[in-house]
C-alpha cells in the first residue's frame, strides 16, 4: 500500500510539471531577431521573450511582435492561438493604436485613413529603412503574436 502511495505522489509530481510547463510554454515564445531595422533597441542575433497578449494590451512605444503581412496567415485564428514556431514573426515598435491618429509617416500606406481601426494597430521600425506599417498599412489584430517583455 506505501510503494501505491508514492506512485501515485510521483505521478502527481509530474503531471503537475508538465503542465507547468506547458502552461509557460503557452504564454511565453523566444524569438530571435534578424535584421537591422531595430537597431539600436534590437540589434541581429538578439533574442526577446515575448509574452502572448490580445491587441488590447498593447501601447504606444511597447515592441509587438506579428507575422509579417503577406508572409502566411493565422489561417482565421489570432496569431497569439497559432504557437510561434514560425519564421515569419516580425518585431517592430508599436507606433499607434486603435483610436489613436494615424502617424503622417504611414497616411498613405493606408489611404489616408485619420485614425487606426478597432482591430489594428501601427508599427514603425527603429531606422526609416525599416519595412513597416509605411508600406504594410495597419496590422490586424488577427496577426499579433504579443509584446516582448525582455532581451535575453
């Protein structure tokens, strides 16, 4: 009866790890960054933890991270649902959010619309060569992954 005792603890044990983990996992992505478009905040070879967020956690200056626009789709599910084991994540900084003024740098990018949409949001490079929201227009919420928490 004592050995079925600490089975079953064991088994306890474990299951309670794996789904610690698997939780973790679930709200946290590491991605890498590729790139000089984020420099000097972000430069090639740098890794960031990303935490999965809706679009409603995010504000003007955080760093989002997204697929690119016309490199895949979340195939109709939020992109934060999708897992990030995908090479198309981009990180940018967030430049406006819904409700807020469109910045002038990306008026024509998106017709020359006043104010960010409910489900989107404006992201800008750090150096004016970057490819952004001045040629990709708003993000849709759908393609946000989340916001980078820290450089590892």
């Amino acid at each position: 009866m004592n050995s079925a005792i600490w089975w079953l603890a064991g088994a306890v044990a474990v299951a309670t790890v794996v789904a610690l983990v698997s939780a973790v996992r679930w709200w946290y992505a590491v991605i890498t960054v590729h790139g000089p478009s984020m420099a000097p905040t972000l430069v090639d070879g740098d890794r960031v933890l990303a935490r999965r967020c809706h679009l409603r956690a995010l504000r003007t200056g955080a760093l989002v991270i997204f697929l690119e626009p016309g490199f895949g789709s979340p195939k109709g599910r939020p992109a934060w649902l999708t897992g990030a084991a995908n090479s198309l994540w981009v990180v940018k900084r967030v430049a406006a959010v819904p409700g807020d003024p469109v910045p002038d740098a990306v008026l024509q990018a998106v017709n020359g619309a006043a104010v960010v949409p409910r489900r989107a949001i404006v992201v800008l490079g750090e150096i004016p060569e970057s490819r952004d929201s001045r040629q990709w227009g708003f993000i849709p919420a759908s393609h946000v992954l989340g916001k980078a928490v820290r450089r590892l």
